[in-house]
C-alpha cells in the first residue's frame, strides 16, 4: 500500500536551532509533495508545495523543503526555529497528477520549540 | 478563518447512531473531500465529491457516505457508529481542473466522540 513516512513522531528544540523533518513516500511515480502544519486549536495550512520544476521548494514563514527523487523523500527545513513554530507538522502526498484531492498523510511530527 | 467552514465543531454520539456533519467550501472552490484524523494521527481521506457525485473514495465502509449539494456543500453521514469512528472529520476544499487543484484548503474539522 502506498504509505508516508515521517522520521521523527516528537522533535523538541531550542529557540534559533536549525529544523529538519524527514519525510518518505513508497510511490515511484509522479508525484505532488506537500508539507501542512497544524498550530494548537487551529486548522491544516499549507507550508509548501512540489508539483514539478525545481526540487528546492520553499514556503511560507521561512520553511523549504527539497524533493529528491532518487530518496523517495521530501525533507522539511528551517534555519532557526521560533516558538511559534511550535506545532503538528504533516508531510502528505497525491499520486499521480489527477484531481483527486486524495492526500495520503504521513502520521505527524510533534515540534516544540523551547524559549 | 480557514475560508471552510464546518459544522457542528464538536458532538457527542452512543453507538449505533447516525451522524451528519456539514462543510461550506471555500468561496470559488467546486470540490469538497473529506478526512478523518483519529488522536495522534494524519488525516485520511474518506472520499470526494464534485458536480455532486462521489468521485473518489479511500478504504472506508459504505456506513460512510455523503453528498454534495448544487452550491458546493457538502454532508458526510455515517451510520451505525462504533467506539472506532470516535476522531476528528475534516472537510477539504479545491477548485476542479485548476492549476494546483490538489492544493487543498481545510476547515477546523468536527470533533465527535462515540461512547
């Protein structure tokens, strides 16, 4: 069955130290890549999106993420983290490139950011 | 504000009743899917609707089922709860044939708990 991965289930770190989640799928095909985040009593935002082009994405808040094909892995990165970064991190993935809305998410990566 | 809207936010049901949970896309979104998160995991994805029709469904029994009505809406039911369909439903929004119609845009979920 077509599956995520994510690496890490609770990453805890200070303020201004650097961020990697890991993220692996099982689909060998095309694929669209995407990294959501959900803050504490708040709803899925997109962070960042890989449909095609270059492999070095970056999204919102200062997060990229940089798709290596070769891996099967979308690795979420940031440079230094704030305590707002503090929330559920998911990596997802839709095989193929049809409109299915299908998603399959990975399990989550709980990140607390100390002060 | 997420632009989806759900409803009711949290409900609490007994086994083998009937639940029906409502979703408002986004303003200009055509596509409406739905997911579960049960506690500690990702969402996974229930099933789609477009043009009122189901047009995608992931491994979910036939006592989840739900519709679409002409100004985008969209209900999910599900029937005969059991203790295991206690989780968080979330309702997704897309624009069909778009460029990025995998974007998705999700609301603040229902939360329901089957005792």
């Amino acid at each position: 069955a077509q599956s995520v991965s994510q690496h890490n289930h609770h990453v805890i770190l200070s303020e201004a130290a650097s961020l990697e989640l890991g993220c692996n799928y099982s689909y060998g095909g095309t694929v669209n890549l995407f990294w959501y985040v959900q803050y504490p009593g708040q709803h899925l935002q997109l962070l960042l999106k890989y449909f095609s082009g270059d492999p070095l994405v970056k999204g919102i808040k200062g997060f990229e993420a940089e798709f290596i094909k070769s891996k099967f892995s979308f690795n979420l990165r940031k440079p230094s983290v704030q305590w707002s970064d503090t929330a559920e991190y998911f990596c997802a993935v839709i095989h193929g490139s049809s409109n299915t809305g299908k998603l399959i998410f990975g399990q989550g990566t709980t990140l607390q950011v100390k002060p | 504000d997420a632009g989806v809207t759900q409803s009711p936010t949290h409900l609490i049901k007994t086994r083998g009743q009937q639940v029906t949970l409502r979703c408002s896309p986004k303003s200009g979104h055509d596509t409406v899917s739905w997911y579960q998160q049960a506690l500690g995991q990702g969402p996974q994805f229930i099933f789609q609707y477009y043009e009122e029709e189901e047009r995608q469904r992931g491994n979910f029994p036939d006592r989840f089922s739900g519709h679409q009505f002409p100004n985008y809406s969209s209900e999910l039911n599900v029937n005969a709860l059991l203790l295991g369909d206690s989780a968080l439903y979330l309702c997704a929004s897309s624009l069909w044939g778009a460029s990025g119609a995998n974007v998705l845009t999700f609301g603040a979920g229902s939360r329901l708990t089957v005792l």
